[in-house]
C-alpha cells in the first residue's frame, strides 16, 4: 500500500513496525510466499481458522494461552528447559506467528512442512526438570494440554475483543477446524466442539499447579515484558484483558487476588489496544476484509 495521505503514513509505519517485530527479520518474504503461493489450503478464505487467526484479538489470545499453559508444571519444564523464552521472547513469537500463519493461510503443502518442522522439534524436547518433573514434548497428554489451551484462549480472546465475533456455532467449527492441525501434531482424541473443549480443559485441573519455573514465567509476561516503556501501557491493556478472560480458577493461580474493578476495565482496555493493532495492521493481506458473516 502506498500512503495517501499524513494519516496513512503513520498507519503504514506503524503497521510495519509492529509486524517486524512479530513476524521477524523474514516475516515479509514468509508472507509472500504464505499468501501468494498458488495451490489449495487446508482452509477455505473465510473459514473460522482465517477469521480468527486474521485479527488482533490473536495478540490477547496469545498472552492468555502461554499464561494458562504455564500451569502444567510438565508442559512448564519443557518450555523453562528448551525455549529460550527469555533470551530470545521476539524470536519465539515470530516462529510461533507463523506457524499459525502457514497453517490458516498457507498452502497444505507448506502447512504439512510446518507442522513436520514442529513435531521433529518435539521429538527432541526431552528431560527432568530441578524439581524432578519428567517431560516429553512429544507425549500426547501434553500437546492435548498445550492446544487445549491454546484453543480456549483464542476462542476467549475473539469473543472479547474480536471485530466480527463468529455466529452461532461458529466456535465449534473453529475447534473442529483446529482439531485436524492437532492430529496432525500428534494430539490424540483432539476437542471438536467448545462442549469436548471445556470438558477437557476442566478435565486437567488435577494436574495444575504454579511451579517455580511457572511463576517465573508468569512474572516475566506480566511485569517483565520485553517491551520498551513506551509501550509498557497498551502491553498491560493486553495483559489485563488476557488474565480478565481466564477461568476463575486459572485467574487465581495466575494473579491471585486481582480486584474486580482491575478486571472491570480490563477488557474495555484490551478492546481499545486490539483495535489500536488492528488499525496499524489493516493493509496486511491477511486481515479479515469487512465482517465475513453478515447478518
């Protein structure tokens, strides 16, 4: 897009600058070749997967899914143990980005390299913790866990803040849609209803817990970002609402006592980031055109 006006410049630089330090150094060029590479998708234009992966409540959705993911103290101990959540937290985002990027609007070819990327990754991501938890990051119990809480946090995070919430039943199609990428990462007996994806999610709570290496983690997202502090506000309107659109139960582990009237302003704030986002964001060829389900 070439600007036309003050007003789109800024747009435009602003839009550029946010995704260079989301998509990386070679976002433009994954970009390309994501959105214009001829060949079918795994999803049509349109489909849930593509109207929710295309918006910026993805920005609030990914908070809340590391947040609640860090919960299981064996998920938790392969990401302190292999990520470099720390050291390189840009370099994971960018990686993670694409991954959804390539799977919702890439070819099915480069969908399939990607999630055989991913599970040769896995394979290798093995250990104890210091505490002496064993993980494996290939084991199907924890990769149910790891996109059970993904999935509900992206479903939340539409909800919340998205432009053009899906219809009736629209949800349950985005988790059947999500259901086949799971399968394919080696996630057995993936949800395919929101039902199975409560039912599920509800169904590790036995096993949560904040660790140690948790509450690093949860520390670092939230008071610790790796962010500069001019940006330190609208960052904490996306954090807020994040931990406002948790369960009850997994709020009080991730930021016990947080006040109802913190929680009160937390999604009206994450609504004026995400539209602030979608807004620098909007000449991207993956942003959503116009409400893909009128009526």
């Amino acid at each position: 897009m070439v600007p036309t006006s003050p007003l789109d410049a800024v747009r435009q630089r602003a839009g550029d600058a946010l995704f260079a330090r989301v998509a990386g150094p070679d976002g433009v060029a994954a970009r390309e070749r994501i959105h214009g590479t001829p060949g079918p998708r795994w999803f049509p234009p349109g489909s849930p997967v593509c109207v929710v992966h295309g918006d910026a409540s993805m920005f609030v959705g990914g908070l809340r899914a590391l947040l609640l993911q860090a919960l299981h103290p064996a998920a938790m101990a392969g990401v302190a143990g292999h990520s470099g959540y720390r050291s390189d937290p840009w370099g994971r985002l960018a990686r993670t980005s694409t991954f959804l990027a390539v799977t919702a609007f890439g070819t099915a070819d480069d969908a399939q390299a990607a999630v055989d990327r991913v599970r040769a990754i896995h394979e290798r991501v093995r250990g104890t913790s210091p505490e002496g938890v064993r993980y494996r990051a290939s084991d199907p119990h924890l990769l149910r866990w790891v996109h059970v809480a993904e999935v509900d946090s992206f479903v939340a995070a539409h909800r919340a803040v998205g432009e053009h919430p899906l219809p009736p039943r629209g949800y349950d199609r985005y988790v059947a849609q999500l259901a086949t990428v799971a399968e394919r990462l080696g996630v057995v007996d993936p949800p395919r209803s929101e039902a199975e994806l409560a039912a599920q999610l509800d169904a590790f709570r036995p096993e949560l817990a904040v660790s140690s290496a948790a509450r690093d983690t949860i520390g670092f997202l939230l008071h610790q970002p790796p962010v500069p502090w001019t940006l330190r506000v609208p960052y904490a309107g996306l954090t807020g609402c994040a931990v406002a659109t948790l369960p009850p139960w997994a709020r009080e582990l991730v930021a016990p006592g947080s006040s109802p009237v913190r929680r009160a302003v937390a999604r009206p704030a994450g609504r004026l980031v995400t539209g602030l986002i979608r807004w620098s964001l909007a000449t991207t060829p993956d942003a959503p055109e116009g409400d893909p389900f009128p009526g």
